[in-house]
C-alpha cells in the first residue's frame, strides 16, 4: 500500500529532528464499545483490519471506504525512537482527530482532545521504554449529534443537497518531534506596515534559568540578511519589535499581496548559558487588511475580493487532500480562472493549504466548522475549536479575514432568541480579542449582528434582478435574499464595506451523483452566459466591493462547481479567467 502525506506537517514553524507518522495503522471498529472495559488501550488488543492514517474510514484512500456509521474507532501501532531523539524531550503530534480522541502510549494516557479540525500533542518523553512502544488511540464521533460543530458532514446515511459524507477520525498527519528540555514552543508575528515593523510573541516551554536564556532573530529577504537582533528572554511569554530598514513604498516594496506574495525568512535560535539548545524556522508577510472609510483594503489601497467557495473535499480522501500537489493544484486552479482569494466553506483547512496560499499568493478566509442547532454544550465545544484555530493559523499573511458563523448555522432562531444572538456578539468580540488585524464576520450571509463586513449571499440568476438590487446602498440593505433579514437585534447597516461572499451555484455536467445545484445549465454556451450574468452585475455595481462564487467544484451531488470533483475544467478556464478580470 502506497504511504501518503509524508511533507511536513506545520510549514510555518519548521523543527530539524521529526518523524511522520503517517501510513499503516492497525484498526478497529468498536461498534459495541466494548474496547475500553477489554482495555484495548494496553495494546494488547490484536486489532483486524489496516488503515492507510491520515485518510478516515469514510475515505477510499482509507483503504477501508464504509460510508456507515461507526461512531467509536481505535488505532495502533508501534513506535520506534529514532537514535537523534536522544535526551530530548519527545513530542507526539495530531493534526486533527474527529471528534474525541483520547491517547496512550505503553498503557499511559498521555492526551485528551475535543474537536474534530484542531491540532494536540502530547510530551511522551516520560512513558517510552527502550523498545516495543506502542501508541493507541481510541476516537469517538457522535454522527447523529447537530448540536456538534461539523461542517457539511452529514447526520443522516446518505449525503444530500449541500452535506456530505462524515469522518470520523484521524485525518491530519501525526507525527513526532524532538525538543530540547527548554525550547521554543511557538512564534506570533504580528506585522506593522505603516512603521515597517514586524512584532513577535515569543513562548518558551519550560521554565529556564532565565539570567541565561537568550534568542537570536535572523531575517532575511530572498537569501539577503536583512535583520540580526540577539536579546535575553526573561519570562515564558516575550514580545518584540523589530524594525525592517530595508523598504519603501516605490512599488509597495516587500509587503505581500496576492499579486506579490513576498515572504522573510527567520531563523530562531534559542541559547541557555551561551550552549544553542533550540533552533527553528519560519516566515512573515508584511500585510494589512483594514476597513477605513467604508473601503476594504489591503496594504492601504481599495482592493476587490474575487473569491471562489472552496468545499475542501476530495473524491479519494474526502475532507484529505490525498497529496501536498493535490493542495497546490487547487491553489493553481483559483489562481489560473482569475480569483484571488477563496473562502474555505465549512472547514478549517489543512496548514498545507495556508502554506501554499502564502507562496504561491491567494487570500483566504478562515472559516470554522459550524453545528447546526444550538446548546450550552455547542457554546462550550465550539468556542475552544475556535479559539484553536485562530492560535494555529494566525501567522498566515494569506489568512485576511474571521468567519466564525455561515448563515445562522448552530444559531438558526437568531432573529427572535436574544441568547443566539449573544452567542454571535461574543464570536465576534473573542475574535477580536485575540486578533486585532483582520476584519471579523458575526454570521456571514444574513442576520448578521455586529460584524466588520456586510456580507450577502444571493443565489439570484436574473441579470436584471441582481443589477437592480445591487445598484443602491438602500436597494442592496432592503433586499432579503432567502427571505432573510440582514441584520438583526437591534443592529443596522453602519457603512461598513459590502460584499456578496454567496451567489452563482449554476449546476452543470452531471457526474455518478445525482446532480443538484442552485440554477442550470444546458451546454457549455449556457454556462458562461449564465456565469457572466451574475458576475457582471458584482463587478458593475458602485456597492459590491467584493464577491465569492459558489463554487471551485463539484462535490458528491452538488454539481454546481467550475471543477468536476476530479478537478477537470467545465469550460476553458480563460474563459472563466476573462470573466473575472473583465473589470
């Protein structure tokens, strides 16, 4: 069986010394839950099937592909300790686990985690012996549960309309790593374009001699040394401000943008009493998203948003990309039918994807995975998902706007319940608290409470509707696509910039799946025509100042993508492309 996913993991904060994970794991249903009172966890449990990690049981690269419903899984398999993780401390990673994962190694619990689309590790250092040690993981999923934050994963047997098959389990790498007893566990860099600052959050794991403890930053730009700064770490959490002395604005000079996706380099060095004991990597975008005077900038200029809606499903791996070209593809594909963005619909994407995103130069939209009803108990699950996800994707210049809530998702009585209506104030205000750089969406779509984007979905298909609408700030806020209001409990329109982040959905080729999309097309003519009747109107109205077409691809019986689900052109993507930059 062919070992997939073996890149690195966490692009954006590189260690020298780890091993993937990935490949062939020892499996088991537990459909009776019979696993914990055996203790299976021991490992002495002989488990009967294979799986290929990190492609979920649902998937075809699983190796497995049972699209029924198994809400209770086990792993296992054996770890080796590579001879270069001696007197390190050891680190036990997951990229994402859905839902409920608890960990062992050796019969130790060394990790418990909630949330289906978030990172977890563990320090195994102190349970591993010399040999045979053996790593097992129990998953539980509650597929029924729409009180649970899960994206377009559907709660019934078959996918239908606009859900899609579950996972259920591992489904990001899982890897180690080898860190010095003190170390650096993580990097916030905040950058500061209008002084041509870059501020960094420092976090040291540990608690260190810390008259000894000093870290060197090495910036560089393209391979030229741009800054060399040493200073003394004094407490577990540092901050600093370095400032970039080699930029001007002739040309906006090194910030990032879509259209010039420019990155520095650094390199960290930790030192406790002059002895190196850490040495990581990573990069920075100099980019501002700011909204000044009703206008949605980037790097203090007007910019216009064309974004694509972006599922993140494959027809092999489901919510896993099968490969890191499969990610770069898809950036490749956005990129080549002229969008400069994507709104990451539902899911809170691979860290390849954002990696990419930052080379290769695409806005993205970071979107959580919402539940569908309401409860105490979705608050509590889905306030720390997000809160997970903000910390892991924060450095990404790529990254420019917060979506935490899509169409009163988990929140579908906001418009009469004032508890709902809290629920997404404080969305918004927590978001804002740990990130003070991006704008932030209360609920995208409608019904939108305080929010720093005015955003409408509209899957209107009549040219002359949509022009009419959009054609006035007081026709585009009194209009209620879907028969929604826009705003609700007590909050109003306040200039903020528009934007239609919904709209198209023309089905178009059927595949093996039943075909469903918001309006059709009969022939490949029909398509475009049909395409430019409701771009045209986003680009040629004096409110829109961005849009987000749904969307890059088909997915299982939505037909309604510009991509088959195998990623094959509708229509010629110049076609597409000419569309989009015709204004």
């Amino acid at each position: 069986m062919t070992t997939y996913r073996m890149e690195y993991p966490r692009p954006q904060y590189v260690r020298e010394v780890w091993v993937n994970l990935n490949g062939e794991w020892s499996f088991e249903f537990d459909d009776e839950n019979r696993g914990s009172k055996e203790h299976w966890e021991l490992g002495g449990q002989k488990f009967t099937r294979e799986i290929q990690v990190p492609f979920a049981y649902q998937s075809q690269l699983s190796g497995i592909a049972d699209p029924d419903f198994h809400d209770i899984v086990w792993y296992s398999r054996s770890l080796e300790i590579p001879k270069d993780f001696t007197n390190k401390r050891i680190m036990l990673h997951f990229g994402a686990v859905d839902y409920e994962a608890t960990v062992w190694v050796n019969g130790h619990q060394v990790a418990y985690h909630e949330g289906g689309h978030t990172p977890f590790h563990a320090d195994i250092t102190d349970v591993l012996q010399d040999k045979d040690n053996v790593v097992v993981v129990k998953v539980i999923d509650f597929s029924h549960d729409v009180t649970l934050p899960r994206g377009k994963q559907y709660w019934l047997s078959d996918s239908a309309s606009i859900f899609y098959t579950r996972t259920t389990g591992i489904w990001q790498t899982v890897w180690m790593e080898a860190v010095s007893e003190v170390h650096l566990s993580k990097v916030k860099f905040t950058p500061h374009i209008d002084s041509n600052e870059i501020e960094m959050d420092f976090f040291v794991d540990r608690i260190a001699a810390w008259s000894q403890l000093e870290l060197q930053v090495d910036i560089s730009f393209n391979g030229e040394a741009i800054v060399s700064d040493t200073f003394q770490l004094k407490q577990q959490q540092s901050k600093r401000r370095i400032g970039l002395h080699d930029f001007n604005d002739h040309g906006l000079g090194r910030w990032w943008s879509p259209e010039n996706p420019n990155l520095y380099d650094v390199a960290f060095t930790l030192m406790l009493g002059g002895k190196v004991v850490d040495q990581t990597t990573s990069y920075f975008g100099m980019r501002k998203v700011s909204v000044d005077n009703g206008l949605l900038c980037i790097n203090n200029r007007p910019y216009q948003m064309k974004l694509v809606l972006d599922q993140g499903y494959f027809p092999d791996g489901n919510l896993t990309p099968p490969s890191d070209d499969a990610i770069k593809r898809d950036i490749e594909l956005t990129k080549e039918m002229g969008f400069n963005g994507a709104r990451k619909h539902q899911k809170i994407e691979d860290p390849r994807y954002l990696y990419w995103c930052d080379r290769m130069g695409l806005l993205v939209w970071g979107e959580a995975a919402n539940a569908y009803q309401y409860s105490n108990e979705y608050v509590r699950k889905f306030t720390k998902e997000w809160q997970e996800a903000m910390d892991r994707d924060y450095n990404h210049p790529s990254l420019v706007v917060w979506v935490p809530l899509n169409e009163s998702w988990g929140v579908p009585n906001i418009k009469i319940d004032a508890l709902q209506q809290q629920h997404a104030m404080s969305m918004y205000y927590l978001t804002k608290s740990l990130d003070s750089t991006r704008p932030v969406i209360s609920n995208d779509g409608w019904e939108m409470v305080e929010t720093d984007l005015y955003n409408i979905h509209d899957y209107e298909w009549r040219e002359e509707v949509l022009r009419a609408r959009y054609a006035t700030v007081d026709s585009t806020i009194t209009a209620r696509p879907a028969n929604r209001d826009l705003s609700v409990g007590g909050h109003t329109y306040r200039n903020q910039p528009i934007l239609v982040t919904e709209f198209g959905g023309i089905s178009y080729k059927k595949s093996e799946w039943e075909g469903w999309g918001y309006s059709g097309a009969s022939n490949d003519e029909d398509f475009i025509q049909r395409l430019e009747a409701v771009i045209k109107p986003m680009q040629d109205s004096k409110v829109v100042q961005g849009y987000c077409y749904t969307q890059l691809t088909d997915v299982e019986q939505e037909i309604n993508g510009l991509l088959t689900y195998d990623r094959q052109p509708k229509v010629p993507l110049e076609m597409i492309r000419a569309i989009n930059e015709s204004k």
